[in-house]
C-alpha cells in the first residue's frame, strides 16, 4: 500500500469516526446534561476541524504536480 494511499485511509477513519462520535453527542446532549457533555460536544467540535484542516490540506497536496517548480513548470521549464 502506498503512503498516499494509507494516508487516505486514515483520514478516511479519521473522518468517519469523528463524525460519528459528534452525531451521537449531538443526538444525546440536552441542556441539563451539564458542563462535561458541553466540554465533550467542544473538544468533538475542535477535533472535527482538525480533521477538516487535514483533508483540505491533503486534497490541495494531491492536485499540485510533485515536480513543479516556483513558477508552475517542471523540472525542464516551460513545454
């Protein structure tokens, strides 16, 4: 398996898991359920961006040609 493909992989996990736990917190939490449902429903929250940020990161990453150079050309220059 390649890096690039366990690493999609794991954000895929990532992902799935996160958004799992947040729908189950969100489904469970009520305002009575005091400040360590609340803490759980932010810390969920913060590392469902977290997450975010990885795969945009990723998906920016994979479009971009590994052998371009500064001005967009590769190694050869301009075709």
């Amino acid at each position: 398996m390649s890096e690039r493909s366990s690493e999609r992989t794991a954000l895929v996990l990532l992902s799935a898991t996160a958004v799992l736990l947040l729908g189950g917190q969100l489904l469970t939490w009520s305002a009575e359920d005091g400040a360590f449902s609340a803490l759980v429903l932010v810390l969920l929250l913060l590392w469902s961006a977290v997450i975010a940020v990885r795969v945009v990161r990723f998906l920016r990453r994979d479009r971009r040609p590994d052998d371009a150079g500064p001005d967009g050309h590769g190694p050869d220059g301009p075709a």
